[in-house]
C-alpha cells in the first residue's frame, strides 16, 4: 500500500475507530537523513474487544518535518481486515 499525507491520516483515523493498539513490539528500525524504515508488531483489539495483531513493515519519507510519503506491508496476523483498514469495499 502507498499512501500520501493526507490518505495516511484518513487510514490512522479510520483504525482508531475499528481498533485500540496495546502494545507494538519494534523488530528493526533503521533511520537516515528524512527516511525511515521500520519491521513492527502492534497487538491490540477492535471495537467488540477481539484481539487484533498484524505484521506491519513500512519506509517513510520526510519532508518540512510531516510525512510526505509513506509505503508499508501490513500482514493480519489475528483479526479482521476491517479492523486494520485493509478491507477491499469493491
């Protein structure tokens, strides 16, 4: 998934409706000049208090000190993609 400022806003917004996030257990963070790469593991629940966990690998790019573009993998470990925001409305 690639998604610009604006639609990753929208994305963290949505999942804060659907899901609390716990705990996030960092495997690998790698940090240069405005970019950012990180191998992540959030646990959490989703609004009927189910466990939700994921694999979520993702590089971003900074520019004037806000997200200016943001790729990522996002792996459902235990719940429902809806509750991560990856459900496929077509």
């Amino acid at each position: 998934m690639r998604l610009d400022r604006t639609k990753y806003i929208q994305h963290v917004l949505e999942q804060k409706n659907n899901m609390t996030v716990n705990s996030i257990d960092y495997k690998h963070i790698l940090e240069k000049d405005n970019e950012l790469f990180a191998l992540y593991y959030p646990k959490g629940k989703n609004k009927d208090n189910q466990p939700v966990e994921a694999e979520v690998i993702v590089y971003i790019s900074f520019e004037n000190q806000q997200i200016f573009r943001i790729n990522g993998m996002v792996r459902l470990i235990k719940g429902d993609l809806a509750d991560v925001d990856m459900k496929n409305d077509n």
